[in-house]
C-alpha cells in the first residue's frame, strides 16, 4: 500500500448517548475523544444520537402507516355516503 494516501481505519468505540449502549466496530470516523474500555484497551470516541438499541424500527415501538388506512381508503370512508342512494 502507499503512505500517507488511505484513511486511518481503527477499531472506534460507538456509543448511543440515548441509553449509553457502546459497541466496538472498525472505522474510519473522525474522533477527537477517547474512552477506556472494559478490558482495558483506549479507543477513540464517537458519539451517536441513535443505534440499533434506541431506533423504533429495531424496538418494535415504531407506527406502521399500513394500519392507519391509505389516501383512497381516506377517500373511501369520507365520500362513502354519496354513492349510496
């Protein structure tokens, strides 16, 4: 490989600031802080506002649109007393 052309790819430390879950990964985000893991290794630190452990979508909490009815059925129900004579 050639010097000074690739990016720094690392392993990075992850962490959800919602609900503080962490995850190592490797990556070549830019980071400006550092964090002390558990088995004692220091990795640099990027912070996410959400993960997989806090987006609705993976927690099951989120609305599907399905359910709520679509535009025709919308059209449907509202014009529905026209068309009975």
């Amino acid at each position: 490989m050639k010097e000074g052309i690739h990016p720094n790819y690392r392993d990075v430390c992850f962490v959800d600031l919602s609900n503080g879950f962490k995850f190592v990964t490797r990556s070549c985000a830019p980071t400006k802080e550092m964090v002390k893991m558990d088995d004692g290794r220091e990795l640099p630190l990027f912070k996410l506002e959400t993960s997989s452990e806090s987006h609705a979508f993976y927690t099951g909490q989120q609305k599907s649109v399905d359910t709520l009815g679509g535009r025709v059925e919308k059209f449907r129900n509202k014009f529905a007393h026209l068309s009975k004579k």
